[in-house]
C-alpha cells in the first residue's frame, strides 16, 4: 500500500503530466482509493511547486541556467550542435505568450490557469509564469495550490464517472 502512495506522489511531480497524469494512474493502475490518490497526487504537485517557486526566487531564473549551462555534459552535448535549452526555452517562451492573460488577472489567473486540466497548465508552467511576472512566491503558491485542488477534483471526478458512463453507454 505505501508503494503507491508514493508512486503516486512522484508521479504527480514530473513535469508532463502532473496530477492529471497520476491521478487516473493511481486510482486504475494502483488501485489506490480516490482520495488516497487526490491526497497523495496534490501533495507531490504542491511540493514541487513549493520547492521550483523558491529555487527560482532566490536563486534567480539567470543564475540557474547560467549554472547549467557551465556543466561539463552541457558544454559536450553544446559542441555536437545540439542545444540542450531547446525544450526550455520554447516552454519559456510559450509561458511568456500565456502570461500575459495571466498578467491582468494576477493570482486569480494563476488559480484558474491551474484549475483548468488541460495540457500545458499545470503548476511547473504556473511557476515559471509567476517568476515571469515577478509575483510574490507565497501567493504564488497559494494560489497554484488552490488551482491543483480545483484541477485535481475535475480529474478524480472524471476518472471515477467517466469509465462508468464509458462500460454503461457505449
């Protein structure tokens, strides 16, 4: 039973997916209690949300891809013509483009940016967003936090109801 627990709480801190990935895992795959999976599933996202927002804040978002890019494997992988930023940078860029919404909204925008579960908005993109934007970290992570919950409800839900609805009407 502790194996998925914490199968679920890893999970749901990877940055693809999150709890809209583990969630559903948890409860079909592990067969772990829907609320062991909400539970367990918020807990994982909400710390890595915690601990990405005040890594970025005090170390900066420069200083850390500077610290990157000076690894010996980057610099190898550099000099093979592959740019090892190419993914960050485009989900940088990405998250620049969506903030600005967010940007009028403020924290409120952050919930409901999280809230929804669709792809591309979870917390790991709400992060990068609120540094973007230069937001207070605590309020950045309450309001992410209430956004997972929201996100994570929508999602239990759905994989509770919808293989039900699936199995008895089509």
């Amino acid at each position: 039973m502790i194996y998925e627990k914490i199968s679920t709480f890893i999970i749901a801190m990877f940055p693809i997916g999150e709890l809209r990935v583990s969630i559903p895992f948890a409860i079909h795959s592990l067969d772990l209690f829907w609320v062991d999976a909400l539970f367990y599933s918020f807990l994982g996202n909400a710390t890595i949300s915690f601990l990405l927002l005040y890594a970025i804040h005090y170390y900066k978002l420069v200083k850390i891809k500077n610290y990157f890019s000076n690894l010996w494997i980057v610099k190898m992988i550099s000099k093979k013509g592959f740019n090892p930023f190419y993914f960050f940078n485009k989900w940088e860029k990405n998250s620049l483009k969506k903030s600005k919404g967010i940007d009028r909204w403020g924290y409120v925008g952050l919930i409901f940016f999280v809230g929804l579960p669709l792809p591309v908005t979870g917390a790991w993109t709400a992060v990068l967003i609120s540094t973007l934007l230069r937001l207070n970290a605590m309020k950045s992570f309450l309001s992410i936090s209430i956004g997972l919950s929201i996100s994570g409800t929508i999602v239990t839900l759905l994989s509770i109801y919808s293989p039900k609805f699936y199995n008895t009407y089509l």
